[in-house]
C-alpha cells in the first residue's frame, strides 16, 4: 500500500499544484473531499481539468460556424470538447462568447491524499463532471473504479494491494443504462355467453330438457409494451496517472438498452 505521506516533494507539489488549479484548499480537511466547484470562464473550466491533448486532435464543431448558428446541445459539446483537448476552440473570440453564454461551468472536484478501493467499497464516479486530484489509489481484491459521466481521473500513484485484482476490471467506464418501456395496458374482459334455458318438467311425462348456454366471447389483446430507451454513449474519460505501480485493466463501453415493457 503506497501512502502520500511516503511520496517524493515532487510528487506532492504536483499534487497540490492540482488543488490550486480547481481551487481547493485541503488543509482543513483531514478525509476524502467531494466539492462541487462553479467557475465562469471556459478558460478556468480548461484550466481545472488540466486535460492533456489528444492523441489525434478534431476540428471543433465551432471552426467556420458562428456561435449564433449552434444549438445549446452543440454549444456544450464544443465546451466540453475543448476542456478535453479532443477538440481545442482556437479562437478567442468564440471561446469568450461561449463562456457569456454557458456559464456558470459546474463540476464536482474528488480529492484525497490516500484512498483505498475495495469489492465492498469501490470508487463509483456518476454524478456530474468531474475532476480527481488523489494522491495515492490502492485498488484492493475485488476493488473497482467504476466511472460513467465526463471525467479527469488523476492520482499521482495507484496500486494494487495485495491479492488486488479480481473485478471485471479495474477501471470500468460506460454509459448510462436506458429506461425500461412501460408495460402494455390490460386487454378488456369477455362478454359472459347468454344462460341455457331451464329444464320443464310436465304432469304427462314428456319432461323437456335443459339446454347448454352460449359461449362467451373472447378477451382483446392486451396492448403492446413501449421500448426501452438506448443506453448512452460511453463518457469522455481521460485518466492520468503520474507513477503506475501496478498493472491495471481498463474496459469502456456504452450503456445497456432499456428493457422493453
């Protein structure tokens, strides 16, 4: 098990250089923190994920458009591409305009100088957009990080404990399940067949027999259940690790579709 207080200055300066870049100041806390940040600009938004550039960098959505012509969900998605560095926003002017028209920029910042993930505690990142600033991840037997919204995952050591693996991996990043449909609704009931006709009974001997009733008709169909919706897409997830001590495994994958109703 590695612990911060064993680390290098240097590995502490990093560190604490990430709490300054998404405005934590830890030295009032002595546990795990998870605190959700407001900045205003999309150049503080980039500068608190401290994301490193993509490997095959896009052209941003933006280039050649006006911000006027993008819709809000593509005006976020510029954003959003941009903090990533898979898409960089070149112009100034249209950073500037984006951050009039979208801020406040909300993440959660997760930050601790250890952690410890295990199979009864594991590390579920689901709610936001967030940036990690660990000092030390030990991931124990059975232990996962499991992460399904856009995320920096940073941490200056992670490793594995002893007997450390045995999970479907230890990051597991995917997208969010879908909805399951509604059910259908309940088909109408059946008309009751008309009653048979009593027996008579006569003085001379000539009894006339009760005869069988109708049928009744038959119940409708029930109506069909609605689809589930789509599971969503695999989130945007860069994780940086400073000192890798351990193998580790990854899997990414989208969301499973809702079940039908």
């Amino acid at each position: 098990m590695a612990k911060f207080s064993e680390l290098s200055s240097n590995s502490k300066a990093r560190w604490n250089k990430r709490l300054n870049a998404i405005g934590i100041d830890y030295s009032m806390h002595n546990r795990p923190l998870w605190r959700t940040v407001h900045v205003n600009s999309l150049e503080e938004f980039a500068e608190a994920f401290q994301s490193a550039p993509a490997a095959n960098l896009r052209s941003s959505i933006v280039d050649g458009r006006s911000v006027e012509s993008l819709s809000a969900d593509e005006m976020r998605r510029a954003a959003q591409e941009h903090v990533f560095g898979s898409a960089p926003i070149s112009d100034p002017a249209i950073r500037a305009e984006l951050s009039r028209r979208l801020r406040p920029f909300v993440f959660d910042a997760m930050v601790a100088p250890d952690i410890i993930v295990t199979a009864t505690n594991p590390l579920i990142i689901d709610s936001g957009r967030v940036v990690t600033a660990y000092g030390t991840v030990t991931i124990e037997d059975g232990g996962y990080i499991d992460i399904s919204v856009p995320c920096h995952f940073q941490a200056e050591v992670v490793v594995k404990g002893s007997g450390g693996g045995g999970a479907v991996a230890d990051f597991v990043v995917h997208g969010v399940n879908g909805t399951p449909g509604n059910a259908g609704a309940v088909g109408y009931t059946g008309v009751a067949g008309a009653n048979g006709a009593k027996a008579v009974a006569n003085c001379s001997g000539s009894d006339v027999p009760a005869t069988p009733g109708q049928p009744g008709q038959g119940g409708g169909d029930g109506v069909r259940g609605l689809n589930g919706t789509n599971g969503s897409d695999g989130p945007t997830v860069q994780i940086t690790i400073n000192d890798l001590r351990s193998s580790i495994t990854v899997v990414n994958s989208g969301g499973n579709g809702g079940n039908g109703g």
